[in-house]
C-alpha cells in the first residue's frame, strides 16, 4: 500500500527565515510526486509535479526537489502569505493519489 | 469563472438522516473524484469517474453513493448518517494523460453529525 509520511506536523517561522519541509514516500511504481497548497476554508490547490529523482521545480519562494525515498519543499525567504498547510501526494497505480497528512506552515512577521 | 463547485459549502444534520453533496465542473475534464478530509487534514480518496463510469471505489460504507449524471457533475449521497461522517468533503476533476492526477479541487463541504 502506497504511504507517505511528511514532517514536520506543523512549523512556525519568522518572515525570511528559509527552511525545508520533507516528504517521505513508499509506492509501488511511482506516477509522480504532487505539492499541494491548503489554505483554512479552501481545497488543495495544486503547486508542482515531479516525476523522476533529481528533478527540481520552482515557483517563486518554493522549490520542490526529488529523490527515490522522499521529496522537499524548500522555502527561501518566505512570507506571511506563505502560511498555509503543504500537501503531499504520491500517484500509484489508477488515477489514485496518496496524501499525507501536510505540514502547517505559520510564518510571522 | 473555470472552477470546481460544490454545494452546500456547510451542512449540519442529525445522526440517521440522508444527504447529498453536489458538485459540477466546467474545467473540461473527464475525471472527477470525491475526497474526504478527516479532523487530522488527511485526505483520502472516495471515489473516481471517468466519464460517467465509475473506475476508482475505495473501502467506503454502502451508505455512501456517488451518482455521475454527466462528465460535468459527480453528486455524493449518504445514508443514515453517522457521527464518523462529520468531515471535510472535497470534489476534486483531472483530464486523463500523463497530467491525469494534477487534480482541481472544489472548496469542500463541511458535514457536521449531530
């Protein structure tokens, strides 16, 4: 069974302190690793997709990188709009994503 | 606007009663899913239809019954509803090909059982 484990739960941070969330993963025969963003009161909201170890993608203040056992989301220098709850998913077999229980992010002034 | 939509954004209701969530695309897209966001934020998937066609059941209760009128629309009706029911339930569609499981989400219906 396809599993994914992200940490930390929830992380707080001031505005422009970089950091990383991690995603860790089990599948059999990966179809991609998804980032989602939540924000309270709204649906996942779809961020990147990485498919093959060493790709790297980046939006603005993110950036997400893959390995075989796990994924990052890398945060420089982020801001107070960057608060929201990050999602990740592993796609398995069939039209079926994996999500993890996400990590909080709080960024402060 | 393009979007996910689902009705009712909230719905409070009493333990035995029966529901429907509704929920309508205008994306184009010929997959829709039903999710279900517990109090821990885990989304699990429910159900998938790919044009019409149901193609994705996961281990949910028979009370739960999801019904595709069209590709556009995906409803979700519950039975005798229970109090493990209270979530989050979240609509979501994709098209088909290798971009099949980046997923438009709707804004999600709260189910409150008393």
């Amino acid at each position: 069974e396809d599993q994914v484990t992200q940490s930390p739960e929830a992380l707080r941070l001031q505005e422009g302190e970089s950091s990383s969330l991690n995603c860790s993963y089990t599948v059999s025969g990966l179809r991609g690793l998804f980032w989602y963003r939540q924000d309270p009161g709204k649906g996942p909201e779809f961020l990147f997709t990485l498919y093959s170890a060493g790709e790297e993608k980046e939006k603005e203040r993110l950036k997400a990188t893959l390995t075989k056992k796990e994924s990052f989301l890398h945060i420089t220098a982020p801001k107070p709009e960057d608060s929201a709850t990050y999602l990740c998913a592993v796609g398995g077999g069939g039209n079926k994503l994996t999500f993890g229980t996400g990590t909080q992010l709080k960024v402060e002034l | 606007d393009t979007a996910v939509s689902q009705t009712p954004k909230y719905l409070v209701t009493q333990m035995g009663n029966d529901k429907s969530i509704k929920c309508e695309q205008n994306l184009g897209h010929d997959t829709m899913y039903w999710y279900k966001q517990d109090s821990k934020k885990f989304l699990k998937i429910m159900f998938s239809y790919n044009n019409k066609e149901l193609i994705i059941n996961e281990t949910v209760p028979n009370r739960f019954s999801p019904k595709s009128p069209d590709k556009a629309h995906l409803n979700l009706h519950i039975n005798s509803l229970e109090l493990g029911d209270s979530a989050v339930y979240f609509c979501a569609s994709s098209q088909p090909g290798q971009g099949a499981k980046v997923l438009t989400f709707g804004a999600g219906s709260r189910l409150t059982v008393l």
